[in-house]
C-alpha cells in the first residue's frame, strides 16, 4: 500500500514550525507522523503539502489512501481507516481525517465533498498549535515505545548503570555509563548508536533517538524527546528537540519544542512559568497577534536553523522564527520574527547571503551538503515573512 499524508488548516496555525515542512514530518513521541503510519500501514508514503514543499517532500503518485498529516495513528483509527472503501471519507465533525480513492489520484476539496461520508466515533490525538507538540508527547512516547518493541528483545547497557523500573529498550550500538535510567512513570528509549554520558540521571517517558549524545551529569525529566543527531547537556523537561540540534551546556528548557539545525548556546534558561502564574500566550501567525494557550507551564517554540548566544534568556512563552539569531544581554522579545539578528537591543534582517553561508558550515559538520532545495525553501520563507520584519 501506498499513502499520501496531506496538509490541512493545521499547517498555518503550526508556523513557524511548519514553514520548513509537511505537518506529517513532524516528531512526537519518538518516530514522525509519517513514519507512524508507514509502520502501521506498511505502507510507502508521501506528502500533500505546500508547493514550495513539494520538491522536498513528494506526492506519491500511486497512492490510494489519503490521510490527514496532524493525526497520530492509534488502534481504534487504523481499524476505521483500513474499512474505508473507494469512495469514502472518514470525518470526524468537521476534521477530515482520511479518504480512499483507488484511482490512485489526488482530489481537490471540492472532489472530497462529493465522496461518501462516514463519521467516525472516537477521539484522537491531532496537532494544531505548537505548544501540542510537548503536550501530547508523553502519550505518543507510550505508543510509539510499544510500537518499535513489541516482540524484540533489548540490547543491554554496562552493568556501571543503575535501572529503577524495567520499561528501558536499548537498540543495537547504544552506550551508557555511569548514569541513572528511572522509568516507573514512562518508557525509555535509547536508540542506535546512542551515548549517554557519565552521570547523567534520566526520567521516564523519555526517548533518545539514534546516533544522539546525552553529555555528562545532564538531568532529563520525563515527556522528552531527543531527536537523531543530537547532543544535549544541562536540564531538559517536557520538551522536543526533532533533530540535528545542540543544546549541548548547562541550562534549563522547559515545555519546549526545538527544530533541525538549531543551536542553543551555553547557560541559555527559557522560562516556561509566568511569575504571576498567569495563563501563558504565544504568537500566531495566521492571527498576527498573541494567542491565548490555556496552559499555565509553556516555553520556548524555536524553528528550524534558529541559534542563541551564550547566557540568552527567553521569556515565558517564547516563538523564535525560522533562521532567527539571537544574542547579546537582557531578555529578547516574546516574539522574534523570521531571519532576525538581534537581542533585547534590537534587530535587524539576518539576509539570506549570511544565513546561507552559516547553513553551508553546519551542514558540512555533518558531511551533509546545503544543496539548492534546502536555499530554495528558505528563500521562500524569507520572502514570506518579510511583512514580520518591521525593525
């Protein structure tokens, strides 16, 4: 079976996470939407996205089952879609969740309308804001931790460790020495290739992905995610880094969600409790102005290739753009436009030559190269949130 993952309103509401990217590559829990439907599909898969996207992220054209890239699969949902016939779409209120067409074409919104509708019961998970991402990934570690162990035997870590409770899954090439793995309140997953480094203590729910470095005496609560690629250090709770990231020194993130490509610099704090304990609000794009969250505990929303200096410290309730850089004493803004370069002195645009040159060296870090598709997309971006940078 072949699926395409589409893009719903969802995808505007989740910028600037999403400028980057389909709503279906986004990590939560510890695989990617897509990936979780790939695995409970067996299914190939591609992406419905936005155009400028597409020539990353591409349609399959084969596909017969369409469904929506917010959504997290779960038992009750893949029953439902698996008895969708050609012809049929699933809905739940007015959230269209999934279609079949054995055509094996894409339809417009209009052609969907037509199709036969079947309501569907039971709740889900769905991301439309980027706080849901810290928020619901506890429930998504629980599931994708049973999904990628069931019937598999672990790998073992060094006697030198101390294990209290026994939901912990090492994948082939993982190390740990010297530190402490508590998962009686969540699972543990530590994958390929992964370290975790001398004294360090780790609460469950919790997943290290692969080829990903815990550093000395880092202290991780649970409900946190370490994408691949990463390295990360200091003080870690509720959050999501996705991948190719740093936050590797002392430090505190909180309730949190990082992208690809970001650098979060030494004894750097994010705030996530107002003083006041006060209802927490983040900037909307699609509303240009604050949104109320209704949560009380909310960080930092950093997107893809943003980087802070040593010693920054974020505000409760934090949205940092694509690309921002951030730097310099005091507290920055609550909102820091797309391609900014500044602080709490001020900004100005961090232009697309400089931009790309740092993108060029990182990548090239990783023996990766900053090809025209990636300078492409961010072009893109560039131009679209040039109505943010008003400095």
């Amino acid at each position: 079976m072949t699926i395409n993952l589409f893009d719903d309103g969802a995808w505007f509401n989740l910028r600037p996470l999403t400028f980057t990217r389909p709503v279906a590559d986004f990590r939560i829990g510890i695989l990617t939407i897509a990936e979780k439907w790939a695995r409970h599909l067996h299914a190939a898969y591609g992406f419905q996205t936005q155009a400028y996207l597409s020539i990353k992220y591409t349609l399959q054209s084969d596909a017969i089952l369409f469904i929506n890239g917010s959504i997290c699969p779960d038992e009750q949902l893949l029953e439902a879609i698996n008895n969708l016939k050609s012809g049929e779409a699933l809905l739940k209120a007015d959230i269209l969740i999934a279609y079949r067409n054995d055509d094996q074409q894409q339809l417009s919104q209009e052609q969907v309308q037509s199709l036969e509708k079947i309501a569907y019961q039971g709740d889900f998970i769905k991301l439309s804001y980027p706080e849901d991402i810290f928020k619901y990934n506890h429930f998504e570690l629980l599931k994708d931790f049973q999904l990628l162990t069931a019937g598999r035997t672990s790998a073992e870590l060094s006697s030198t460790n101390s294990f209290i409770g026994d939901q912990i899954f090492v994948e082939a090439g993982a190390e740990a020495e010297c530190s402490t793995f508590n998962s009686k309140a969540g699972p543990i997953y530590i994958g390929r290739n992964s370290q975790v480094w001398e004294g360090s203590n780790i609460r469950g729910s919790f997943a290290l992905c692969d080829n990903s470095q815990v550093k000395m005496g880092t202290k991780i609560y649970g409900q946190t995610t370490i994408g691949p690629f990463c390295r990360v250090g200091g003080e870690i709770n509720n959050s999501v880094l996705w991948g190719y990231s740093s936050k590797g020194h002392e430090g505190y993130l909180g309730n949190s969600v990082l992208g690809q490509w970001c650098n979060i610099g030494a004894d750097t704090n994010n705030s996530n409790l107002k003083n006041n304990y006060a209802e927490v609000r983040l900037w909307d794009y699609q509303q240009t102005r604050f949104r109320k969250t209704g949560l009380q505990f909310c960080g930092l929303i950093m997107a893809d290739h943003a980087k802070c200096a040593i010693n920054t410290m974020f505000n409760t309730g934090t949205v940092a753009g694509v690309s921002a850089n951030i730097f310099g004493s005091g507290f920055p803004r609550n909102f820091i436009a797309d391609f900014s370069w500044g602080g709490s002195h001020g900004f100005e645009v961090y232009t697309l030559e400089k931009m790309f040159q740092t993108a060029e060296k990182v990548f090239e870090r990783r023996e990766m190269s900053f090809d025209k598709v990636e300078r492409d997309i961010l072009t893109e971006v560039f131009n679209e949130t040039n109505i943010h940078r008003k400095f």
